[in-house]
C-alpha cells in the first residue's frame, strides 16, 4: 500500500506543477528540473508496483491512472511551447547573424560585363 501511495503523492505534485503556467527563463530551469525529478521518482515507483492488490489499493491506482491521462497531454503541450520558443531563438540568432555579415559575402549585383573586345 505504500508505494500506491506515494505514487498517488507524487501524481499530484506532478499534475499541480503542471498546472502552472511556464515560469519566466531565469525560474524556467529549475521548474524543468522539478518535472524531471518528479517524473523520475515516479517512474520508478511505477516499476515497484506489484500484484496482487486490494481494493483499495485499486481504487487509489484508478485515481492515479486518471491523474496520469491528465498529465500526458499537460507535459506534450509543455514540450510543444518549449519547442515553439527554442524555434524563435534559433531563428532570431540566424536573422541577427544575416544582418550582422551583410556585405560578407560576394555578390554579383551590380556588376557589368563589358561585352566589347
């Protein structure tokens, strides 16, 4: 019974920090680490679990198996906004790289070829 139990106490951190919206870049880090660890300590509460199980450990495991098909689609949209804004920074650094080596490269613009000999 202890570990459902634990793993019932961790599901709910996880889906309370979920909840939350994503913190400014100077907190980000350690909010992402706080998802990694809960998510790691849970994974290996997941592996602990065994048969056979009573009954209340069964309508505790239904609670946590609901609790986790509310954290899957929390964490892809995490993942999906964190991938949106990395985009933007790769981008910004390309765009601010191409402006800043404007006249680096050779450029046939411009140019005339005289036909005559």
């Amino acid at each position: 019974m202890k570990v459902i139990e634990n793993l019932d106490k961790v599901t709910t951190h996880l889906l309370a920090l979920l909840e939350n919206d994503l913190p400014a870049e100077e907190q980000r880090d350690t909010y992402i680490a706080e998802i990694d660890k809960a998510l790691e300590i849970r994974d290996a509460l997941l592996q602990k679990l065994s048969p056979p199980f009573s009954e209340s450990e069964l309508a505790l495991g239904r609670m946590v198996a609901d609790k986790s098909q509310q954290i899957t689609p929390k964490l892809e949209a995490f993942q999906k906004q964190l991938k949106q804004e990395w985009g933007q920074i790769q981008q910004s650094k390309k765009t601010a790289k191409a402006y800043g080596q404007a006249y680096a490269g050779i450029s046939i613009d411009g140019m005339y070829y005289d036909k005559r000999n």
